[in-house]
C-alpha cells in the first residue's frame, strides 16, 4: 500500500568513544515505498549555479579532465570541526542530535524509484491549526524588507564564519544519501546539475543538498499532492526545517543538509522565506502591483541565491562589501524569475489559473484577466494583439535592467563559480531574446536557447569571468 514504507522508530549505535550515531538507512520497497510526496518534473528557480550543458563539455575539455562522481570524492575529506564553533541559528537546543528519528524500510525495487527524493507523507495528518496562516504572509511586511532581513542574517553568518555543530553520521550513510541527492538533481535538473559539475567536490554535495531541500519543498504546492497540502502541513515541514538546522534530521535526505551547514554558514531564514512563498501560493494567485510580485520572486528564487552564496563564497583576494556580493546574488534570483514569469504565462494560466504578471500593468495596458486566461490574438490575422506585444515589450525591459544590475558581483565570486554564473546569466537573458524572437507568443509556445546559441555564448561568458573583483 503506497505510503506506508515510513517506519518512525530511532535506530542507532554505540560509537568507541561512546558518542550515538545516526545509522538511518534508506532502503526501497516497491509499491511499499513511500511515494506519497514523490519529485516530478516542476521548476525550483535556479539562482547563483545554474549553467547549461555545453557549458559544462566545453569547461571539461578545456581543463582536460572528467570531475569524478560524488560517491568517490569525499576520499581524504575531513570531518573534525572545531570544538568551540556552535550554532546561532534560531531555536538553538545546545547542539547535534545524537540520533535520527526515523528510517526508511525495504529492499526490493530501487531501481523503479532511482533518482526520486520523498517528503515524509505524515505532512498529510498534520494538526488542524496552523502556526503561520497564509494571510498573515500575505498581508505582513513587503518584499524589500522581508529580504533586507535575510540579506543582514546571511552576511553576518558569513562574515563570522558561523556554521551549525558536526553532525554525527556514518560515513557510508552519508555518502549514500548524497549519491540520492546526485541522482536526483541530475534527473529532474540537468542543466543545473551538470553546472554543479564545474565546483569542488565538497561544493557539489552542498549544492545537491539544498537543491533537493528546494525541489521538496516545491512539491508540496506544486506537486501531485498539491491538492491536500494545507497550511498545517507546511507548518510541519517548516517545524522539520528547524529539526535539520538543531542537527535532528528526519531522514537521511535532511542529514545532508544538517552535513551542509556544519561546512559552511548558512543561514536559516531564506529557507523560511522559502517556505513562506509556499504558504503565498496557498492563496495568492495574482499580485496587483510590481511590488507584491517581487516578494514572491524573492521568496521562491532570491532566497536560493542566499542559500547558495556561502557555498559559492568569494574571491580569496575580495576586501569589499558581502553584501554587495549577496545583493547581485538576490538581483540574479529576480531577474531569472521574472524572465520564468514571462516564459511561462500560458502554462501558469491555462493549468494552473496563476496570473504572475502585475495587474496594474495589464491595465495599463487595457489588457483584462480573462484575456490573458484565453491567450491574446487577433481574430483577424491570428497574430499576437498588439496590446500583448507593447505590454511584453515593457516587461522584457524591466527583467534585462534586473539581468543589468546582478551583472555586478559575479566577478566577486570566488575563481570556480564565476564562469558557471556567467554562462547562466547570459543564457538566461537570452530567454528574452527567444520570446521576441517568437512575436512575444507565450500562450502557446516556449522561448528556449538553441544548444548552438549556448555555445556561441560560452566564450564571451569565459571571457567576462577571467578578471577577478576585488572590492
């Protein structure tokens, strides 16, 4: 019977120095599996990371060399950590968990779930009263200061070099859990996770790690399940989200995370952000002005670019403003957004009555809802209304000004992400070349990159990450 894998039992062993260790164990039954929040196929907007595929061959061939697999780069990776660094994180409860909660069950099957990340489906039963209501989302401060907020937390943790206790795991169980969180980025994220490819071992895991935290959380308003998430259970998952940053993950996908935030200070509130943006889609499904729609895009995109920026981390010789860095890693997130938002118009309309553009501006440009709804062309000659065309117009510009703007800090970046970002940026921006280049027809048709457009890119992209910023 389908979701009922999940056994909630602690298991564990004595170490020789005495010390309980987690030894969750991940293991696939079947139709006993539990797939009650199984990934599919949905967006979780990549920010400070993503690269394209050629991007990734050309880089391998001119550094002449394949990066190995996850599963064998951690070889001589240490695990000590400084006896007196300790969590600040929200919530703190006096350090690591000595041992996990639960452990998935069976053995048979893996091979039909291969790749595929599972939110624990008691989020389904969650309590009938909800800690954080949607409206009080909605209806608290704006976007700039909700993501100031975030901004001054994750720069602070940063600058302090503030990371959460070592947490307490066999080797062999983190290592395969990580391989999970591979597989599934490299499933259901290609272009991203062959863009990881061009980072350090230890950085990829880190990134695979909150990718998949990310796509998880996504799911929960997003995916085949969507339609029985309540505000109670995203309660739960953000109640599990301050389990992983007190080192008490549920699983052994969250023990990744809790492993990624004892390497690098990351901080917990562009995840809560995260979530809150869950919590906006519940009930939000048009935004009146700019400024609404740009807490939302701050919420489900900016937050990864703070997400990803420890990890990312800046140029050795860097003596200026993090936050200047963190500010362009915010702008990147919105710009990528914005241009999703507009790629996407008739896909979000037509299956999911989501109208993300601001209606301020369709009425500027005596544009209805229900126009948008049906898609917008002329009866006579079947093209796109020339009211659609102008209004695109407006919005293609304001996105390359924010494209503009994230331009700033990639340089500041450290030496391995600058070329990855670049390479992004300017496929990304080239999007809204596609949709002109498609008579601004986003109701029934996709602007995408040719591969061979990528690659006439790649080299101007090289180019612009050469030369380090300094300040």
């Amino acid at each position: 019977m389908r979701g009922a894998g999940a056994t909630a039992r602690p298991v564990g062993r004595t170490t020789h120095r005495g010390a309980r260790t987690c030894s969750v164990r991940t293991e696939l039954v079947g139709d006993s599996f539990d797939r009650s929040f199984v990934v599919s196929p949905v967006v979780v907007s990549p920010v400070v990371v993503v690269v394209v595929s050629p991007v990734v061959v050309v880089a391998w061939i001119y550094r002449g060399r394949m990066v190995a697999g996850a599963a064998t780069s951690r070889a001589g990776m240490t695990r000590a950590a400084p006896a007196s660094r300790a969590s600040t994180h929200h919530r703190h409860r006096g350090g690591a968990s000595r041992e996990c909660r639960t452990r998935a069950r069976g053995g048979r099957g893996a091979n039909a779930t291969r790749g595929r990340a599972v939110v624990d489906g008691s989020l389904l039963s969650a309590p009938s009263s909800a800690r954080r209501r949607p409206e009080d989302v909605v209806a608290g401060p704006n976007g700039y200061e909700v993501e100031q907020r975030a901004l001054e937390a994750c720069v602070e943790r940063q600058v302090n070099d503030v990371r959460a206790p070592r947490f307490n795991v066999p080797e062999d169980t983190l290592d395969a859990a990580y391989e999970r969180c591979r597989e599934v980025t490299a499933e259901y994220a290609k272009t991203f996770y062959l863009g990881t490819k061009l980072m350090t071992p230890e950085k990829q895991r880190a990134i695979w790690a909150i990718y998949v935290w990310c796509r998880r959380t996504d799911e929960l308003v997003d995916g085949p399940n969507a339609s029985h998430i309540t505000p109670e259970a995203l309660d739960r998952w953000e109640e599990r989200l301050e389990g992983i940053f007190d080192g008490k993950p549920v699983d052994v996908i969250d023990a990744t995370l809790c492993d990624t935030l004892s390497r690098f200070p990351v901080d917990i509130q562009p995840f809560r952000d995260m979530i809150d943006g869950m919590r906006m889609d519940l009930v939000k499904p048009r935004y009146e002005t700019f400024d609404e729609l740009y807490e939302y895009c701050y919420r489900v995109a900016g937050t990864v670019g703070l997400m990803s920026m420890p990890i990312m981390g800046c140029d050795e010789n860097f003596e200026g403003d993090v936050k200047k860095v963190y500010k362009a890693a915010l702008a990147l997130g919105l710009a990528n957004q914005l241009t999703n938002i507009l790629r996407d118009v008739g896909e979000d309309a037509q299956t999911r009555n989501r109208i993300y553009v601001p209606l301020e501006d369709l009425r500027r440009f005596g544009i209805t809802e229900q126009e948008v709804l049906r898609g917008m062309f002329s009866p006579s000659t079947g093209k796109v209304d020339d009211r659609w065309v102008a209004f695109m117009k407006f919005q293609i510009e304001r996105a390359r000004q924010v494209f503009k703007d994230a331009e700033d800090g990639v340089n500041c970046l450290h030496k391995d992400a600058r070329w990855p970002v670049w390479s992004a940026l300017d496929v990304y921006r080239n999007i809204l070349d596609a949709i002109e280049a498609n008579g601004y027809n986003n109701f029934n048709q996709r602007a995408y990159v040719p591969k061979v457009d990528k690659f006439m890119m790649l080299p101007q992209s090289y180019l612009k990450a050469q030369k380090a910023q300094t300040e």
